[in-house]
C-alpha cells in the first residue's frame, strides 16, 4: 500500500484560532505552524490561490516545520482561468484597466509569462528543503470537458515540470456517462493526478466523488456537506463536521486506494473552526 499523509487545507483560518485548537502558548505564526506540524505531516496552503506567494514566507514555511513535512500550494487563480483582482497582480505586470478582476486573456502575454514564472520561483526554498508537494490546480465550475481543456491540463503539466501538479475538475461534464472513463483515460495515459472530491450533491457545480488513482500520486479533498453549499459565506459554505460513521465508511476507501498508488494525499477542506483539524485528526487515526 502506498503512504498516506494527512493534512487539512488551512492552519491560519480566523475561525480556527479562535475555535481553541491551538494552546494558549502557541501565539505566533511560527509556533502556531509548528504545533501543527507535530500532529499532521501534510498541509495544503490556500492564501496562493488569491495572491501569489512571496519566496520569504516559502522559506519561513520550510524552516518552521520538521524533515519529512510536506505542503501542497494551492494554484494562484489567474493560472487556473478564475477571475482574479488586479490588485493580487504583481504591482509592475498589473493591465491598465478600470476593472476590479481580470482574466489571463486581459495581461499582455509577456506579463502573463511572469505571473508563472514568479509563481513558480517564489517556491524555490521549499523545493530545495525537499517540502513541495504537488501544485494543487483547482479549475472553476466552468472548465468542461473539450479538447482545449484536455491540452491546457498537459500545458500545465509542461509548465510546472519537474514540479508535480494535480488537477480537481469541477465541472460535472468530465463524469457524466462515458465521459467518465474518458476522462480517467486522458489522467492515466498522461500521468497526470487525479483530485477526488467529496462534497454536497444535487447543485449545479456538484461533482461526484470518483476515487481513482490515475498517476503515482492520488489526493483526496473533503470539502464536506453543508446544508449551505451555494452561501457566499465561506465558513457557512465549509462548515460542516463529519461524523465517525461517515469517516469509518471513508477509510477503507482509502485504503483500497493507497493501494492503487504510491502516495496517497487526504485533505479536510472543511475550514470552519477546528471541523479540518478534529476530521483529519480521525482519519489519521483510522488509516494509521
């Protein structure tokens, strides 16, 4: 079987430091991230998604935590074709524009270039300390299953080499019918790694959650199920708190695709005080 990390998508959400998760000594950024760290061998970073990182924090997140940590980054969302505010853009590539969120499509391709390079360099320290994970490539609900899309997949594959990317798709077009196979198909003859998502059913932006492994490494990301999916609210969107019964039903799951791979990845994205924390906390518990 292969090795399983677990981890959450946040350790700096609001709701969570004042949920009482972290002990009172645990005050600061670097203790808050080393206490973390001496319970889960996994995170993934989200603030990447709504501005680029900086290549000091890189460094601070690599020096903070113990050999053998692993983060996943979560793709800056101009790379991902999400509406992006100007104001996330680095100051000297910034289109003039008077809207407040643009697309790829609105930078002058040579600043576009330098959006993934800087994105890219900025990660520079956790490569060499042997902590990079995989580039977490989550496209928007509208991304749908067509040929330009199948090439912008192994475009990103092409950009990021030899870092590792994987890919949550979340338009329900990839899964329905014989697209389905097609899909896992496409992943398999590419290499490229799959993300299986666990998340409400029923909306317009629902996908379901195929578990496959489709490369060497596969990832697992709970995003829970909220009663108030749709809410523009985050921590209503994302506050939900799995139950045992629900875990127990989930593990061996995922041990059966442990085995089908050779590094599994399971992430609590329920972010809603310590709901990731105490879920992830069990899951571990039941896989190790």
């Amino acid at each position: 079987m292969g090795e399983i990390k677990v981890g959450t998508a946040s350790w700096t959400d609001r709701t969570l430091l004042e949920s009482g998760w972290y002990p009172a000594g645990a005050d600061t950024p670097e203790k808050r991230l080393a206490y973390y760290a001496e319970r889960f061998a996994l995170v993934e970073v989200d603030a990447t998604y709504y501005s680029p990182p900086a290549e000091r924090t890189a460094a601070l997140w690599a020096q903070r935590t113990p050999p053998g940590f692993t983060f996943n980054v979560k793709a800056f969302s101009l790379l991902t074709g999400h509406p992006t505010r100007v104001s996330a853009i680095h100051k000297d590539l910034r289109p003039r524009t008077d809207k407040r969120n643009v697309y790829p499509g609105d930078l002058d391709p040579a600043a576009y270039e330098q959006v993934w390079e800087r994105f890219l360099s900025a990660l520079a320290p956790l490569v060499d300390a042997g902590k990079l994970g995989a580039l977490l490539f989550q496209f928007p609900p509208w991304f749908t299953i067509r040929r330009s899309n199948k090439q912008y997949l192994l475009e990103v594959r092409r950009r990021v080499r030899p870092l590792r990317a994987v890919y949550e798709l979340r338009h329900a077009s990839w899964f329905e019918g014989d697209n389905r196979d097609e899909t896992l198909e496409f992943l398999r003859g590419h290499e490229l790694p799959y993300v299986c998502v666990d998340m409400p059913q029923g909306h317009r932006s629902s996908v379901p959650p195929v578990l496959a492994a489709t490369a060497d490494l596969a990832v697992v990301r709970f995003h829970g199920h909220s009663e108030k999916w749709t809410s523009k609210d985050i921590h209503e969107k994302f506050g939900y708190l799995y139950s045992d019964r629900e875990l127990k039903q989930w593990a061996p799951k995922l041990k059966k695709l442990a085995g089908e791979t050779e590094q599994l990845h399971v992430l609590t994205n329920n972010c809603y005080r310590d709901y990731a924390q105490r879920n992830a906390g069990q899951l571990l518990d039941l896989l190790s």
